[in-house]
C-alpha cells in the first residue's frame, strides 16, 4: 500500500520535473555554446536570461502588445536584444580574457551585477509580472496528473530549440564551421575560415539562446532583476555533467536534474532538495568526470 | 611566388628562429630539412601567420603579408597541411574539404578535383574523419589544402609514420601539384623523397640556414652530413 502512494506521488511529480527539465535545459543549451563549446565561463548568462524575461515584459508593458501574441513577438525580439548583448559584451570585454578562465569569471561576474543594477534602475527592485496569453490558461489533465498548458509550451519551446540547435550544427555551413574551429582553431585558420567571426557568433547564438529561457521563465513565475540568476548554477552544472558542449548529454542532464529535483523536493524541501541533488552530481562527477558523453573541444587559447 | 627574409620568431621569450631566408617559385619544390627540433614547423606556422613574426618579412606574390591573419593568408592563396596530418576529426571527410571549399564560387567541381587527386577518399566521404588511418587522414589533409587552389602549398613531413604504398601515392601528388604551377614548400625528412621532389633544399640548424641551394648541386653525401651535424 505505502509503495503504490509512494510511486504515485512520484508521477505526480512527473510534469513538475519534465517542466524544471525544460526550463534548465533552455538554460542550459546557451551555455552548450559559450561554456561547453567556448570553453567561457560567463557568469553574466544568469543576466542575459534576465535581460530576456524583461523583453517580454517589454513587449506589453511598454510597446502594449496584447497579451494573446505579446510572446510570440517576444521569442524572436529577445533572441536580438541578448543576442546582441551577448555579442557586445564579446567583442567588448569577454574577448581580451580568452584563456584566463579565473580572470574571465570576475569579469563576467562584474557585468551579471552591472545588469542587475541596471534592471533595477530601469524597471525598479520588485518583480514584474508577464501576462501570459490567453491561450496558455487552464491545462490538461492525463490520467490524473494535471498538465499546464503553459508548462507544455516550455517544453515544446525546448525541443523546438534543441531541433533548431541541432539541425544548425549538423547541416548548416556556419554550423559546420563552428563546429570546425571548435575542434581545431589553428586548422580551421588555416582553412580559411576567420575564426574571430566564428567565435563572435558563437556567442552570438548561446547569449541569444538566454534571451529565449528568459521569456519562458515569464511564463511560469514573476520577473526581477535576479530571474535567471537563480538558474545560473544549476544550468552550469547540466553543461558539465552532459559533457562540454554535447547536445544529447545537455538534454539528458537536464532532465535528470529536473526530474530529480521534483522527486526529492516533495520529502526534504527546496533547499535541502538542493543539497540531495549537488551531492548526486558530485557522486556523478566521481564515476565520470568527463560527463555523460567525452568531451571534444578544445579551451580558447 | 613566396619570399621569406630575415624571419625570426619563437614562443614567447624563446627565440627559435633567426633570420631564417627561403623563397619558393611557382612550380617549384623548396624543401626545409633539418634533424627534429630544429625550427622547421616553427618557420612554417610562422610563414602561415599562426605564430607571429618577430622581425623579417614573409612576401606572398608581391604582397607583404607578415602581419595578415592566417585565414586572409589562405584566402590569398596559400594552402597549409600541417604535421602530423591533422583533420577535423568530428566532421566527415566531406564535411572537412567543404569547411575549406566554403564561399568558393565552384566548391563542388573543387572538391570533385580533388577526389580525383585522391581517389582513395571517395568512399570515405561519409566517414567520420577521427576514424582514418594515418594514411587516408593525410591524403585528407592535402586535399583540404589543396581544396581552394592555392598558388602556394606548404606542407609539414606529409610522409611522417604512413605506409610506403601511400609515401608513393603522396609523393606522386606533390609531384603534379608542381607541374600544375604550384609552389611548393616542403619539410621532409627521408632523404629519398626529399631529394626526389626537391628543386632547392634550405637545411637547418637550431634555428639558423646552415646550407641553401639547388637540390641538384647537392649530393647524397652531402645532406647526409648536413643533416647529420
Ligand atoms: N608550442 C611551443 N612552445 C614552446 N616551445 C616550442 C613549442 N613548439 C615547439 N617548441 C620548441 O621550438 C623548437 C622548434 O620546434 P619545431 O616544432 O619547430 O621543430 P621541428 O624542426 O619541426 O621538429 P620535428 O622534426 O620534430 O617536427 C623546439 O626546441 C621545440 O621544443
Ligand atoms: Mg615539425
């Protein structure tokens, strides 16, 4: 009796974790480009995801958009604005600390907290909040489980962007060259490819990448100038445990943390939920240090 | 076609080379030979703007190009197979002669020209690059040098640790790259290849030309004992 409540209350748990899953993964599948990739730890993407949510904010509070396709708008809008932020701040900044990897941290930490203050000046300290459109209200409920629509978007809005990231990779020609200069610079200099470009691109598409994760997280929770810093950690981590820069390990590993999250969390409470699921990483990490699947690339140089 | 005076360079605070001098003609073989260690990946990276000059000049068909960046190099026409026949090993081999054949205005009859050059590599296209043999990988890399037509090729010990059937193969490769007009620029340490393709030999030691001249003026004795010293 006590263990069909018990897996019962797992699959309860079921949507909940799929849902943190997509969140992280979105998350998360920026950083696959300038952390796992890039090999730059840019503690400022928390911000960009920040930046992001306050763009949907944007498109209704400010441009008034109606709420019924305000995100659809807000999708595309905030890929740009962080996109080229992100672009900014690589071209700017990031660029001159390739391969000072202590030196780039700080300075990335330094720009997340310029941001916040910024989004604090701008759009003051509380949160906001993002009507999400109409047809996001209500959800399905599957053999007893309840299923938000709005969580269903996010996860669709995932896959979408793993298919996107995916095809670009594999069939595109600046996706090939990416890919190129990832695996060898010098060689991929010497095929005439002007890997400086490549690499302002790359950062391009993870910072956009951020600004999409910031506009789901509208969906599901307030906006301020701390959303996406919260998910900083943990989106670090699925990069890692996936392994540097593939795409299969960022998916599985961020559904394995989300999912693990939703189990532990019913028993233990958030924070120790936390603690449960670093404890499993660090476990994990023992086993395989190079993550899910090897790591090939290599660290700017 | 290519023209190196003077050049110097190294790693950081080690110097490695020192007023180093070679010239390549079009259709002609100049081959740096020198015992391992000396500088000759060294003189190369340099020449391709991968490691920066410290004084001297490296003149590409009348251009001054020391201070160009490795790609606008390539892009100008200069190929480079570096040592140790490295690819993309990620890509396929397709993918690695379309990554160099890119925003070429013929990169499919290119790449066609090359399979022709190589026909070992026709059926490997789909293949992961990683997975070659040495042999097949070096083919690879000569092909992804070759792919845009550069009027200059340089190449790093292309027969370093491969087979003799595929040494010949290579071998009779750079052989009508030259005929066709092609620079080229060779390291090569088996005397026999060398002094085969060879139409200048520039030899080498810690970082210095210690002998240069036509490769026929040169006897076997001879770079025996300049490579010997
Ligand atoms: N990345 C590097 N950093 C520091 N020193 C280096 C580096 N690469 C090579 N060297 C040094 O520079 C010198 C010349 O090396 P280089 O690779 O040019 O020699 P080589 O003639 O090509 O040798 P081989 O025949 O073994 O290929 C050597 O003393 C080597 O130790
Ligand atoms: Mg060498």
């Amino acid at each position: 009796m006590r263990t069909v409540d018990t897996i019962n209350q797992l699959l309860a748990q079921l949507p909940v974790g799929l849902s943190i899953g997509a969140v992280l993964l979105l998350a998360a599948l920026g950083l696959n480009f300038t952390f796992g990739q890039m090999g730059v730890i840019n503690m400022a993407h928390g911000e960009l995801i920040m930046v992001g949510a306050y763009t949907a904010f944007v498109a209704q509070a400010w441009v008034g958009l109606p709420s019924s396709y305000a995100l659809l708008v807000a999708l595309p809008a905030a890929f740009a604005v962080t996109g080229l932020l992100g672009l900014a701040l690589e071209a700017g900044l990031i660029r001159h600390f390739y391969g000072r990897p202590l030196d780039t941290l700080l300075l990335t930490f330094g720009i997340g907290l310029v941001l916040q203050q910024l989004a604090r000046d701008v759009f003051g300290a509380p949160n906001v909040s993002v009507p999400a459109p109409p047809w996001l209200a209500g959800g399905l409920t599957v053999a007893g489980m309840h299923l938000p629509y709005a969580r269903l978007f996010i996860l669709a809005l995932a896959a979408a962007c793993v298919a996107a990231t995916a095809y670009y990779l594999s069939r595109s020609r600046s996706g090939r060259r990416m890919r190129a200069v990832i695996h060898n610079r010098d060689l991929a200099a010497v095929s005439g490819i002007a890997v400086r470009r490549v690499d302002a691109a790359t950062f391009f598409l993870g910072s956009g990448l951020a600004g999409v994760a910031g506009v789901a997280l509208t969906l599901i929770g307030p906006t301020g100038p701390t959303t996406g810093t919260n998910y900083i950690v943990d989106a670090f981590l699925v990069v890692v445990v996936g392994g540097l820069g593939q795409l299969r390990g960022t998916v599985l590993a961020a559904f394995a943390l989300g999912l693990l999250n939703a189990m532990v969390e019913p028993w233990s409470g958030a924070s120790l939920a936390k603690v449960v699921v670093f404890a499993a990483i660090i476990v994990f990490l023992q086993l395989r240090p190079q993550g899910m699947f090897t790591v090939r690339t290599r660290a700017l140089t | 076609m290519l023209e190196v005076r003077g050049l110097c360079s190294g790693y950081g605070r080690a110097r490695v080379l020192f007023d180093v001098d070679v010239a390549v003609r079009a259709g002609q073989v100049a081959c740096v030979m020198g015992r391992n260690g000396v500088g000759k990946t060294t003189l190369l990276n340099t020449v391709m703007g991968l490691i920066p000059a410290v004084g001297g000049s490296v003149v590409f068909d009348g251009v001054d190009v020391t201070r160009a960046p490795t790609h606008v190099r390539v892009r100008s026409g200069m190929g480079y197979a570096p040592q140790g026949h490295e690819t993309f090993a990620p890509l396929t081999v397709l993918e690695n002669l379309k990554v160099a054949a890119d925003g070429l205005p013929r990169s499919g009859e290119a790449i066609e020209e090359q399979l022709e050059l190589f026909p070992r590599l026709r059926p490997l296209l789909n293949r992961r690059a990683g997975l070659l043999s040495g042999g097949q990988a070096q083919q690879l890399a000569i092909a992804r040098a070759l792919v845009a037509g550069p009027r200059l090729l340089v190449l790093d010990e292309p027969t370093e640790g491969i087979q003799p059937s595929i040494v010949a193969e290579i071998v009779e490769v750079i052989g009508q790259v030259a005929a066709r007009g092609v620079a080229v620029l060779l390291v090569e340490q088996y005397l026999d290849v060398a002094l085969g393709l060879a139409d200048t030999v520039t030899v080498l030691d810690a970082g210095r030309v210690v002998h240069s001249g036509q490769a026929a003026d040169l006897s076997r004795e001879e770079a025996a004992r300049l490579l010997a010293v």
